[in-house]
C-alpha cells in the first residue's frame, strides 16, 4: 500500500495528514469528504503555510522511484454500493507540466483497490470521462474539442490533451509492496 501525504509542491513543506483534512487515510478521505461534496477540486488543493495554494495529496507511484507524485484531480462516479471507480489525474514533480491518467477503485473507505488493476464497463468509462470533462472543465477527448470550435475550446483544455498521457493501474503480479 503505497503511503500517501500533504505536500507544497512551491516550498515542499509536509504538514501532518490531519492537520489538513478530517479524514484518516485517503480512503477515508475520498469516500468521506471528496464524494460527498460532489467532488469538488478544491479539496485536493489547500493552501500552505507559505500561502500559496500548492498543498496536494503526494505519494510515490512506485516503490523506491525517487520521484514524487501529486494528484491534480480526482473524479469518481457516485458509489453503486461500496464500490467507488475514479478517474485520477496526477503530475510528477520532475516533470509538472506533463499530466497523467490513472483509472483506480477503492471499495467503501478500503484502499486495497488503489494499486490494483481497474475492470470498468464501457459505459462507465465514458462516465468517467464526462465527470471529469464537466468537473474540471478539462477536455480529454482532442477530436470532440475540435468538433466544439475554437471559440468553446480554451487554450488550457487544449494544453491539458497535448500533454496527457494514459496510464493504467500495474497489471503485474504483486511485487509486495
Ligand atoms: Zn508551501
């Protein structure tokens, strides 16, 4: 289970997990806080000590990579029982400008699914993406922001496509992390 923290992304201070939400894991945190509120962004953007507004969830993506990982968005499909599909959208430190897609699940405030391969109907991809399309007004498909004209497309939605890249939860064995 990979650790996760508060980090500043400007000054990298690393205040307590509970010194910024309520909620004791991220589990918790998503189910708990993030969910309910509609999945409003803001939550996962706080504002530091520093004052800047650089606070995000931070975690290695892999074990031992040196490389810091923070969440840009995270946007889920409301619960069907306790199983809770999301859409994450994450940066790495070495490279902040370059966004990647990461689809995870999480059963009830279990964070077991999190590192594991994600199985999702059709129909709920396509959910995924338009909640993600409506809460951060962020186009991913590159085609229908074409189709919308150049007067509906912003010049960040157009960045944010040059720049995604898609990824999928590790599909391998457990490798004991
Ligand atoms: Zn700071």
């Amino acid at each position: 289970m990979a650790r996760y923290w508060w980090q500043c992304t400007a000054c990298g201070d690393r205040p307590a997990w509970l010194a910024v939400c309520q909620s004791r894991s991220i589990a918790a945190f998503i189910w708990d806080e993030l969910a309910p509120s509609g999945w409003d962004q803001r939550l996962l953007r706080r504002t530091c000590k520093c004052k800047r507004p650089s606070l995000r969830i931070t975690y290695r993506s892999q074990r031992g990579d040196p490389d810091r990982t923070s969440i840009r968005h995270i946007v889920g499909l409301s619960p069907d029982g306790d199983y809770l599909p999301m859409l994450w959208e994450t940066f790495r430190h070495s490279s902040p400008r370059r966004r990647w897609i990461d689809f995870k699940y999480q059963r009830g405030r279990s964070p077991w699914g999190l590192t594991k391969r994600v199985v999702l109907e059709k129909a709920q991809l396509g959910r995924l993406l338009r909640a993600y399309e409506r809460v951060t007004r962020l186009a991913i498909d590159a085609r229908a922001a074409t189709r919308t004209g150049p007067g509906v497309t912003s010049g960040r939605a157009l960045r944010s496509i040059r720049h995604s890249q898609l990824t999928l939860s590790k599909t391998g064995p457990k490798t004991g992390s």
